[in-house]
C-alpha cells in the first residue's frame, strides 16, 4: 500500500526550530518529486516547497514567505522525506502535510496525514 | 504570483443533485489544474489532475473541465460522503497555489 506518514510537529517558541519528517512505503522513492503543503487553522492550503527526485538531484524550491528559514532534504535510505524548519513566526502554525507527485506529472496524488505544528510563547 | 479564486466559496445541495463548482486563475495555466476534497479533520483527497483527468479510484461522478483560466468540477449526483471542501490548484508554474476553497453543506 502507498502511504506517507508525517511526524515530528509539536509546540515552539517564536524563533525555535523543528524538523518534520515523511516517511514513504509502497514507492520507489526516490523516483518520485515530492512537497510540501501547509493548512493554519481554519484556513486554505499553502504550498511550502518541494524536492525534486533523483534524476533531477533532488533539487528543491520554496515558496516565498519560507525561503531561507526552511529547508526541504531526504534520505533515500530511510524513504524519509524532511522539512527542517528554523526562525519559526506564529505565522507559521499550521497542520504541514507532504504530498507525492504522480509520477511523470507535477500534479499530486497521495497525500500524508499531516502533523500539527503550534508556534507560540 | 498566479491568484485562483473559486466560486461559490459556499453551496448547498441536496443529495442527487448536480453540483458545479468553478475555479479562475488570474493568468493562462493550460490544463495544469487540480482538484482537491478535505474532509474536517483530514488530509486532502486528489480528485482531478490535468484538468480533467481522474485519479485512480476516484469515481466517475467527479468530472472536470476547462483550460486557460477557466475551470469546472462537476459532481453529478451528490452523495452523503461527498459533502467537504473542495479545491483547485495551478501547477504551471511556481508558487503553486490553490483556491479559497468552495464548502459543499447539506441542504
């Protein structure tokens, strides 16, 4: 079964870092891109950023209002996709989920969970 | 920054009704345009992809149209379960970013 597991979303003080992980099963990984989407509370969706797959070196981008303070990275070994996030804002309390491509396309077609993330004093 | 903007941001519907929700992008995507369901409380559910397309085992009750800037879902008979948000998202080029969102109640 293809899934995406998200952990590692908890409680920080403004300015803190946490690291997010996503873990894949059923998929060769490393074949797929895949991102990284945000929801605050009560809100709309916002993508974060996305990883590119291994032929294209796993390369990465970010949306603006994180660009710089996050970072998108993986571990093939671990089927772990991770968004390190640091100089958290309150801004950026949200439920993070990360998304896989459909293969061959830049639509998704698997989502995660998702794990909440609380940016607060 | 390419802005979709959804229409209505709300319905009410009926259960075997017809349902018609549209999505604008404020520039030419071609047909990369998405469709998304979230359930309170849980992850978005892909639904279309290229505009059109359906994702695996998503029935085909869901349907949808449109390339450029204009864009439909269509629902053609309205069930129990399918009562959520539901929303599109432009994939031509970066940011992404996705509609406001269209609530789907029971009447």
């Amino acid at each position: 079964e293809v899934q995406l597991v998200e952990s590692g979303g908890g409680l920080v003080q403004p300015g803190g870092s946490l690291r997010l992980s996503c873990v894949a099963s059923g998929f060769t990984f490393s074949d797929h891109y895949m991102d990284w989407v945000r929801q605050a509370p009560g809100k709309g969706l916002e993508w974060v950023g996305r990883s590119r797959n291994k032929a294209k070196s796993y390369t990465t981008e970010y949306a603006a209002s994180v660009k710089g303070r996050f970072t998108i990275s993986r571990d093939e070994s671990k089927n772990s996709l991770y968004l390190q996030m640091n100089s958290l804002k309150t801004e950026d309390t949200a439920v993070y989920y990360c998304a896989r491509h459909l293969s061959g396309t830049l639509a998704f077609d698997i989502w995660g969970q998702g794990t909440m993330v609380t940016v607060a004093s | 920054d390419i802005q979709m903007t959804q229409s209505p941001s709300s319905l009410s519907a009926s259960v075997g009704d017809r349902v018609t929700i549209t999505c604008r992008a404020s520039q030419g995507i071609s047909n990369n345009l998405a469709w998304f369901q979230q359930k309170p409380g849980k992850a978005p559910k892909s639904l279309i992809y290229a505009a059109s397309s359906l994702q695996t085992g998503v029935p085909s009750k869901f349907s949808g149209s449109g390339s450029g800037t204009d864009f439909t879902l269509t629902i053609s008979s309205l069930q129990p379960e399918d009562f959520a948000t539901y929303y599109c998202q432009q994939y031509n080029s970066f940011p992404l970013t996705f509609g406001g969102g269209t609530k789907v109640e029971i009447k």
